[in-house]
C-alpha cells in the first residue's frame, strides 16, 4: 500500500510514523497524543491507528502554533536577587 493510503473510504489517511514525519514531532509524540485524545485517529487494529489529513492539519493549527512567550514579554519570575559572591550587589539590592 503506498504512503498515505489507507482503509479510509476515500480520505487519505496517514500512520503514525507519517503523521510525525508531516508534523515535525517525535513518533512516541504522536501516540501520546492519540492516547490524550488530543490528536483523533481511528483504529485499523490493535496495532495501527491511521491519523486523517484533517486531523493533522487541525492538529498543526491548534498546538503546534508559536510557543513560549511572545517577543518582547518580561518573565515575571526572573529573579532579581544578586549572586551569594557579591555583598555589594546584595546591599544595592536590599537598599531598593
């Protein structure tokens, strides 16, 4: 069977290995996130779970958009202590 096809009446479906290949996320990612049920897929047999072409793309837009904080943006749990090695630092610091 090549790439891509599948047991899906006409859809185009995907394994797992191909779906992390597309999604540009580690295989055992993508079980996991069967498993969460975040990514749908449907059961071929106890083995093989195919994955649609709509639900990686779905999956794509909802979770693998930018991540972390957005440019520019302060971490509010930076700290602003002075190293134990400089009790000047630390004095400034206190004197605040």
């Amino acid at each position: 069977m090549p790439e891509g096809e599948g047991h899906g009446h006409g859809r185009t479906l995907f394994t797992t290995a191909e779906a992390a290949a597309m999604l540009g996320i580690a295989h055992e990612t993508v079980k996991a996130q069967i498993r969460l049920g975040r990514l749908p897929a449907e059961r071929i047999n106890p083995r093989l779970n195919m994955i649609t072409a709509e639900a990686i793309e779905e999956y794509r837009r909802t979770h693998l958009g930018r991540q972390g904080r957005p440019k520019g943006a302060k971490n509010k749990n930076a700290s602003t202590t002075a190293p134990a090695d400089d009790p000047s630092a630390a004095e400034k610091e206190r004197d605040r």
